[in-house]
C-alpha cells in the first residue's frame, strides 16, 4: 500500500508539472509580420495571438509569411 501511494503521489507531481510548462508553453507569442515603413509587410514581431481561420475575434494588417507587399486582413484569437 505505501508503494502505490508513494507511485500516484509521483503520477500526480508529474501531471501537475506537466500541466504547468503547457500552460506556459501556450502563453508564448506566434511570429507575425506587420507593415514596415515602406508599406511592405516584413517587420517581425512576437503576437500572443494566433490565426484563427474559423472566425475569431478581431482582424489585423499581419501576416504569418513575410511579403514584400502591405499586410492582408487576416483573422486572429487570443490566447486563453
């Protein structure tokens, strides 16, 4: 009996653990492109958001590729 508390006690950290860097893991900004100066769309910046190609919650002028023209309206959510 002391083993298997002594195993689910270890189950139970690891999961706890685990949960935890996903959870961080999740929080990290996607790489988006965004309108340079010249209007084209190659300036890197960190979003905490992700492209959301169902219906998310608000456009922007980004990009996940750099183009060598002004941004497109995509679609994009929040991290929760």
């Amino acid at each position: 009996m002391k083993k298997a508390k002594i195993i689910l006690t270890i189950i139970a950290t690891a999961a706890i653990s685990s949960a935890s860097l996903a959870f961080k893991a999740n929080r990290v900004g996607n790489l988006f492109y965004i309108n340079s100066i010249n209007n084209q769309c190659v300036s890197a910046t960190m979003l905490h958001y992700i492209a959301d190609t169902i219906g998310g919650t608000s456009t922007t002028l980004a990009s996940t590729q750099s183009v060598n023209i002004a941004c497109p309206i995509i679609t994009v959510r929040p991290y929760l």
